[in-house]
C-alpha cells in the first residue's frame, strides 16, 4: 500500500531533550516537506527536500533541521524544543513538485 | 499580504444542497498550481483536486469542482449534493516558486470549516 508514515504518532515531552520525528515513504517520491498545524494558522511549512541532500527553509524553520540521506526518509529534528512547538505536524511527499502531497497520519506533540 | 486567503472561518449547508468554499491566492509566478484539501476531525489529510495555472478548463473530480478565475485570481471550491460526511475542515492550498527562488513551496490558507445539516 502506498503510504507516508509518520513516528510517533503522540509525543509529549520537555523543554531542551532532543527529539527525533521520523518519515517515510514508500512511492520513491522525489519531493517530501514537513508542516506544522496550529489552531488558527492552518498548515506551515517548516522544511521541504526536492530530492537526497537537497532541503530548504519553509516559512517556519526555526528550531528545526532535516536530512535527507534517502529518497524515501525524512526525519525531522528538534535539537531543544520549546513549549511553542507544541503543534500538529505533518510530513508529505509527493512524485514531483507539482504534484499531489500525500500526508502521513499526523504527530501530535506537546513540550511542557 | 496573505498569499492565500480564505474568508469563510466557518459554513453551513443542508445536507443535498451545493456549496462553495471560497479561496483568493497572490502570486507573481505565470506556471503554479492550486490544491484543495479535506481534513476531517480524525486529522489526516485528504486530497481533494488541483488545478494547474495553464489548464484551461476548471478541474472537477466526482462531487467536487474548482471554479478556477485566473484573473480574478480566485478558486473556490464547489461542493454538489453535500453530504453529511463532508463536515470537514478544507484548506486551499498553492505551490509557486515562492519569493523568487527556483524551488517549489506549498502555502495553505487558513481554513474553511463545513457544517453539512441533516
């Protein structure tokens, strides 16, 4: 089956412990991004890759960093997180970058 | 300025009515494209239809079309025959080049919630 998976699905933690939020796909998708959804704000985008070793800055990229050492993984990291990244995120990916995004599930985190 | 604008917070329709969503984007590419997508309360996110900047024809897809104005600059979703498992969130959403780079970016609005009546 043709999917994005996200791990974890719910994480709550504390402020400073480094974290790690895994992606994968399975549809040797060329273009993956990570979102963040807050109530009132709809979906920003924190990074994208257009392809291995090649990510970028999205609208909200602080506090954040990527790799994209395969085509089919892109995890993100919060080296300190902070109480203002509790959020919805949402790793996508699609076959080019005028295509549809697939999303994975969801990962609800919460930094006390 | 909001490169992706969605005016309605919330909408109500009777169930078997048509609706429309509406979505006004800001974009100096000629080439990008404009996506609609469904979120339920059980938070995935559903693809719904996309419309490309050169596609001359407004895109539809089963119950859903897109009432693409490229100069109005302007698409709003339409929703026919409105169902009651069509209470949702629906984000519009835009790739473009962004600010000038040579990357593509997807930007969301905000958000329209649905409230389909029995």
């Amino acid at each position: 089956e043709a999917q994005v998976t996200q791990n974890p699905r719910y994480l709550i933690t504390v402020t400073g412990k480094k974290l790690t939020v895994t992606c994968s796909q399975n549809m040797n998708h060329e273009y993956m991004s990570w979102y963040r959804q807050d109530p009132g704000l709809g979906l920003r985008q924190i990074y994208y890759s257009m392809n291995v070793e090649v990510t970028d800055k999205g609208d909200v990229p602080e506090g954040y960093k990527v790799s994209r050492k395969e085509k089919r993984n892109f995890p993100l990291i919060l080296e300190s997180p902070s109480p203002n990244q509790t959020s919805l995120y949402f790793c996508a990916s699609s076959f080019t970058t005028s295509g549809e995004q697939y999303f994975g599930p969801g990962t609800r985190l919460t930094v006390t | 300025a909001q490169k992706i604008t969605q005016t309605q917070p919330g909408m109500f329709v009777q169930e078997k009515e048509a609706v429309t969503l509406d979505c006004t984007y800001d974009t100096s590419d000629q080439s990008y494209g404009l996506f609609w997508y469904k979120q339920p309360s059980s938070g995935e996110m559903i693809f719904l239809i996309y419309q490309g900047s050169y596609d001359e024809q407004n895109a539809t897809e089963g119950r859903y079309s897109l009432n693409f104005q490229k100069a109005r600059k302007s698409a709003n979703l339409v929703i026919s025959a409105s169902q009651l498992g069509d209470s949702a969130m629906y984000f519009c959403a835009m790739r473009d080049t962004g600010s000038g780079g040579s990357n593509y970016k997807l930007t969301f609005g905000k958000g329209t919630l649905l409230t389909v009546n029995p």
